[in-house]
C-alpha cells in the first residue's frame, strides 16, 4: 500500500479530481505482467521509487484517468492512463522513445463538453481549426496541417498525438491556454490527431479501444428430413 500522503499531496490530488466525490486508484508492479512489488496510489507522486519501485513494468487503473510521465516531478514524454491493464511498457505508450514510468498524477476531468483550438503559430496566431465535441484521427483528413505551434482547451481535457490514428508521442491538454509548443513539452509543433478524454470508463484496457471482429458465422443448420412417402396401395380389382 502507498504511504499516507501528506496534506499537500491530498491538496494537490484534489485539485485533479474530476469532479465531486470523485476517487482515484492505480497500481503500480514492478515488472510485466502485474509481476513483482506493487505500490497503489490515490494521489499524485512525483517520484515513483520514493515508495520502493526502481521501475515501473506494468499497470492497473481501477479508477482513473491517470497522466504518467517518464521523468521525476511530471516532466519528460506524457502517457494517458485510463481504466484498465496495462500488462507492459508498450500499451501504456506506443511512441517507442521511452519504457520509463517514474512520475504520475490524476488527470482532471471537469467537463462533459469538449472544445478545442488549435494554431498553426505561437501565440494562437496563423491558421486556426475548431474541434467541439469529437475526436479526430486525421487533421489532414479535416482540411488543416500537422503543425499545431499553440493550443486553447475551452472545455473538457484532450490528448494530441504527433501521428495520425492517435499514434506516437502524447500530449495533454486540460482546460487551459497553450501559447507556445514548449508549453505542453513537445520537442517540435507537431500534432496530427487529437481526441477526447470524456470519462472514466472512457477506454476499458490499454491505450485504445480495439473492436472485436464480428464472430464467424456458424454452420448452417440441417434442413428438416422430408416426411416419408404414404405406403402404396393395391389398384382395384
């Protein structure tokens, strides 16, 4: 169990909470699998191995959403983490640019609308595209380029992807202003889907919602046997 936090940590975790009476709850294992030591959190750390994890291989959110980060004090590369398993480095990230998990906090969830600016330039100048309550695998495929310089989240918390199909590097953006890509620790102005974090539930295991194929059709059944031919009778004398 993780330690009792002390008052900053329960000021700070309550500032995250998505709304009232909201709880949060994630478990850390050492190694893959759900294998190894484990520690649960309810509140934000800023330091994994402070509560006796060297590493991070694996994950359960039994309620959430979560934001990791792959450096101490939530900074470095951002990983979404929503309810569900995550049994190794590779489903909680697919930018294959960093395995570390060592920092970690609730992720604020405070609207059910969702409206989202994006800039073209610094200082939410240039070409300019609107995204209001859906999400978006492709911005080219909507008409605008890849290279988002600054972001305005009016309502609700969103995550941009440097790749389309949500792929690649994340980003988080909780309701808030953007002026500049530095703001949101993206190493260039690169953004190519965006979509919304809408709930708790919102994806049940990993970082997506994969649809299960539509199971084969069964055999068909056998036609009923045909009714046996009446008995011949003798002809008439």
């Amino acid at each position: 169990m993780s330690e009792q936090q002390s008052a900053p940590e329960q000021l700070a975790a309550g500032k995250s909470q998505g709304g009232a009476g909201a709880t949060y709850k994630v478990v850390l294992f050492e190694f893959e699998n759900f294998q190894g030591c484990k520690t649960e959190f309810s509140a934000e750390c800023k330091d994994v191995s402070e509560k006796g994890l060297e590493k991070v291989g694996s994950v359960i959110v039994e309620s959430g959403p979560w934001v990791g980060y792959d450096r101490h004090g939530f900074t470095g590369e951002q990983f979404i983490l929503e309810k569900g398993e995550y049994p190794r480095w590779d489903t909680w990230t697919n930018s294959q640019s960093s395995y570390s998990l060592l920092s970690l906090r609730p992720l604020k969830v405070d609207s059910a609308e969702h409206k989202l600016y994006l800039f073209e330039n610094p200082g939410y100048t240039g070409r300019k595209m609107e995204i209001v309550d859906d999400d978006v695998p492709s911005l080219w495929g909507h008409g605008f380029q890849d290279r988002v310089a600054s972001v305005k989240a009016l309502n609700g918390t969103w995550v941009g992807y440097m790749y389309p199909g949500y792929r690649g590097r994340q980003f988080i953006f909780e309701q808030g202003e953007f002026k500049h890509w530095n703001d949101w620790e993206a190493p260039a102005p690169q953004i190519q889907s965006v979509r919304r974090v809408r709930d708790m539930q919102w994806h049940k295991r990993g970082c997506f919602t994969i649809s299960d194929p539509d199971p084969a059709p069964g055999p068909e059944p056998d036609p009923a046997p045909a009714p046996p031919a009446p008995p011949a009778t003798a002809g008439a004398s």
